[in-house]
C-alpha cells in the first residue's frame, strides 16, 4: 500500500530561520515523490518534484529511499513562505496522486 | 492561458438531495482527476479519467458517488442522496501527460456542506 506521513499539522518559525517539512512515505517499489503547496485563498500548485532536483523558492527537498523521506527544506524562511504544504507520492504505473495530511507553516515576523 | 475551472465554488445543499459538480480541465489536457479534502483527512483520491473512460475508481467512497467525462473534456462528479459526511471541498485536476513524475493542475474546488 502506498502512504504518505506528514507527522507535523502545525509548524510555526520565525523569519530567516531555517525550516524543515517532514515527509516520509511508505512504498515497496520507486516511487515519484512532490511537495504541493497551497497559499492562502489560491488553488493548490506544485512547488518542486524529485526527479528535477530543482530549488524553487529557495526550498529543495531530496528523497532518501533508506529512510524512505522526503524532507522539504529552507535554510532562511520568508513571512510569504506562510502556506499549507502536502507531501504527494505517486507509484509507478499508478495515475494518481497519494497525499500527506498537509502541514500548515506559519512564519512569524 | 486558462486553467482548470470548476463550479460552482460553492453549494449548500440539505441531507438526501442529490448535487452535481462540474470540472473544465484545461484544454488538451487528456487526464483528469477528482480528489476530496475534507478537514482532517487530506487530500482523498476519488477517480481518474483517460480520455473519456476511469480506469481507476478506487477512491470513490460508496455507490452514492459517480463520475462521468464526455468529449474527453468536462467531467461531472454526482453525488446522490448527500450526507453530512460528504461535506468537503471537491477539487479537479487535470495533466496533460501519464506515467510517473508529471504535473497535475488543480482547479480552485468546490465547497459542498451538507446541512
């Protein structure tokens, strides 16, 4: 079975803090794994993938299959950064997309 | 360019009536998807379309719920005989590509509240 841990609802930081979203995910085979992210009253949109290994935003998040994570990470927060964010796996051959419980991240000025 | 739209963004309904929900997905996009958010309980997979036809309906909580697509375009996700329970926000999403590693586009949802 395919699951997704996001174990933290709420997480509150301080600006130019460093922040840390958990993820971990629960899957036998290769997974895909997202960080969706939700900002107030907008519709939910992809901030990164895996297989890009991009940084968007200044967030980058690598996927450890050992401890079977995908960790979303900031070294310096922004007030904007304030968002929901859900964790997402999809496996292979699978179309569709398992979600996290989401987080909500609050940066405080 | 427009993205995925739905409607309406929201509807009251009472317990036992039957409600209908529309998503636009965006043009020539062949994949679409009906997830469900409800409080405490994340995002819900319900149903995926290719084209005009569901390979996979696994998330569909009880025969209540159904969902169709015509024209591999709109799909309408009906839900009968509403229950509080059904309460939610309804969110589409479409992608224009299958296979791993590609990008959903999510429309802005539906509230429904069940009173």
């Amino acid at each position: 079975a395919q699951r997704v841990t996001q174990p933290e609802k709420l997480l509150s930081v301080f600006k130019g803090a460093p922040v840390e979203l958990k993820c971990n995910y629960s899957y036998s085979g290769s997974p895909e794994l997202f960080w969706y992210v939700q900002y107030s009253r907008q519709r939910l949109q992809l901030l990164l993938r895996h297989i890009s290994r991009e940084s968007i935003k200044g967030f980058t998040a690598d996927l450890n299959k050992g401890e079977t994570s995908f960790h979303l990470k900031k070294p310096f927060a922004q007030e904007e950064d304030s968002a929901m964010y859900y964790c997402a796996l999809n496996g292979q051959g699978a179309q569709k997309l398992v979600f996290g419980q989401g987080t909500r991240l609050t940066i405080n000025p | 360019g427009a993205g995925v739209s739905q409607s309406p963004s929201n509807k009251v309904t009472e317990k036992g009536k039957d409600v209908e929900l529309r998503c636009d997905p965006i043009s020539g996009h062949t994949a679409l998807y009906w997830y469900r958010q409800s409080l405490g309980q994340g995002l819900e997979f319900l149903i995926y379309f290719q084209g005009n036809s569901a390979p996979d309906k696994s998330g569909l909580p009880s025969d209540r719920f159904s969902a169709e697509r015509t024209g591999g375009s709109v799909s309408t996700l009906t839900i009968q005989r509403t229950q509080q329970e059904d309460s939610a926000v309804y969110l589409c999403a479409s992608s224009n590509s299958v296979g791993s590693a590609y990008e959903q586009y999510f429309g802005p949802g539906t509230r429904l509240t069940v009173t």
